[in-house]
C-alpha cells in the first residue's frame, strides 16, 4: 500500500492512515477481500506507533470499511459478501449476491447474461439514482454522472430510500461501496444496485510534490467529506513547507481563493473559482462510469 505519512502535519497520524486507506479501497488499488498489513508490520513500515495503527484499524472497521477475520488479519470488506450476509436467504437475494461477487472479480454484466436471465428482464431503468448521506458528495456525484452519460439522474439518502423504496423504481441505483450492501437490500432484484469506485489522486499529489516555493493550496469543495479526505491525502504531499486551506463553497470571502498560489476543485465549483490556476478534480473513476454507461445501455437494449 501506498501509504505517505507526516508527523508534523496538524492532520493526526491516525486520520492520514485511516483516510487514506479508504481512499486506496475506493479506488481500487486495495481489492475486496485482500487483507491489509498486520499491525505491527504497518506500523514498523510507516514508523509510527502500533497503537496509532490498531486505532485507525478500529476506526476502519467501525465504519464497515474491513473486517477482521481469524487470526488477526483485517481484511477488506466485500461488498458481495456483506449482501449475502446482510439479505435474505431466498433464490433472488442469492443471485443479488452472485452479481456482486462477480463484478468484483472482475466479470461483465454480459458474461452474465444467460445465467441470470430471467433477472435482466426485468423493466429497464430509465434514470440514474444516486445513494448518498452527504448531500454535497451526492451532488457532486450526480453531476458527474449526468455530464459523462448524457442520462437523467436523480438522488436521495439511504434513509429517504428506506422510507420511500418507490424511488427506486425505473432506476438503475448508485452509490459508494460503502453504502452498497445496505443500498441493494432496498432497491428492486431485477436492477441490482452498482458500487461506484473513485478516481485515484496521484496525478494531483504528484504535483503538490514538485512545489518547490512555500505556496498557499486552496480546496474548494461543495461537499464536507471531500473537504475532509483532501486535507489527509494532501497533508503529507504538503508537509509543513506549504499552507493548505479549504473551503467549503461559497467561501465567505471570495477574495481568500486569490491568495492562493493553486486551487484544487471539485466538478462544480470548478467553473464559478475565478482562479488562473484551478486544478479539477472528479470523484468518479472513468472505469466506474464506463460500467454504469454498459449496465444502462443493456438494460435500454431491452426497451420494445
């Protein structure tokens, strides 16, 4: 695992491990069901304390990120696996399980086809739904979603699906994988719900590296949780020779963002930061889109 710590950072040891680990899961660097280092070979890797280690271990694993499996071992947790567990034991809650599973591994919808045929017949989707606590990452997903598929897509909470399944219906459903097993329980069996992986940060790091002048880096963001993730991710990249501040959007005050020697944005402030140098980025994986787009256009081909 690629994994950059700063002691000196005012971001705490145990927040940088920890968020970025649920980055490298959401992007699919660190698979389902691999299991991550022990605690002390992680902690001896990184130079940090082990207790540090088993903290943000314990922080992982209370938000249903990992699990931990005989012997110790803290593992990724599947989302195929966490529906199996967490669904009913009938013919269809399996094959929902199955469909996980295999995407995981790495099958298409179409090798799929004519083992589960009779649950691909089932009335084609004609929007997105977007799953999403946060409301500001659920914007930020569907606007992605709708500018790169040209499709309509809606979104809502888990818990406004919980009380309302009908908003489900007509809808090939979305979400982070973290809410997958929860989301697929409450959406219908014939249109399985599709975890969305997000983009890796490497080409941005890269450049927070090659700074080589103290500079001002501004993150500008609608949603909280980005705000959040950006700042541990950043804090190593940017040790204690730079200043690093984030906005939630709209800033209070606009003029902040010119002070800043670079700005990093999120798809939809992207275009309202009056900046010369805006750097954007998308929280989707182009990966992750393209199976949303395969999955819609599948389920239309079947529309008379």
């Amino acid at each position: 695992m690629d994994i950059r710590i700063d002691k000196r950072s005012e971001v705490s040891v145990r927040q940088q491990l920890a968020e970025q680990v649920i980055f490298l899961i959401a992007t699919e660097k660190v698979k389902p069901g691999e299991a991550l280092p022990s605690v002390r070979e992680l902690a001896r890797r990184l130079k940090i304390h082990h207790n540090t280690v088993s903290e943000a271990y314990k922080d992982l694993a209370r938000r249903t990120w990992v699990v931990r499996r005989k012997g110790s071992r803290v593992v990724v947790r599947s989302a195929g696996e966490r529906a199996e567990l967490t669904n009913g034991h009938d013919v269809d809650d399996l094959i929902n399980a199955t469909i996980r599973v295999a995407r995981e591994r790495g099958f298409s919808l179409q090798a799929l086809r004519e083992r589960v045929r009779t649950r691909l017949l089932a009335e084609p989707p004609d929007h997105i739904l977007v799953v999403e606590e946060e409301a500001g990452l659920r914007g930020l997903l569907q606007q992605e979603l709708r500018t790169a598929l040209r499709q309509p897509v809606n979104g809502c909470s888990l818990s406004e699906l919980a009380a309302q399944p009908g908003l489900a219906i007509g809808a090939l459903t979305v979400s982070g994988q973290y809410l997958i097993g929860d989301v697929d329980r409450l959406v219908p069996k014939g249109v399985p719900a599709i975890a969305l992986a997000f983009s890796a940060a490497d080409e941005h790091l890269d450049l927070l590296r090659r700074l080589v002048y103290p500079s001002v880096v501004c993150v500008v963001s609608v949603s909280r949780v980005f705000l959040q993730t950006a700042r541990s991710l950043m804090a190593p990249a940017l040790g204690r020779h730079h200043v690093m501040r984030d906005f939630l959007f709209p800033p209070d005050d606009p003029r902040t963002l010119r002070a800043a020697d670079l700005v990093f944005a999120d798809s939809i402030t992207r275009s309202q930061v009056n900046h010369s140098k805006v750097f954007e980025y998308r929280l989707i994986s182009p990966g992750s889109l393209e199976y949303v787009r395969t999955a819609m256009k599948s389920y239309q081909m079947r529309l008379p």
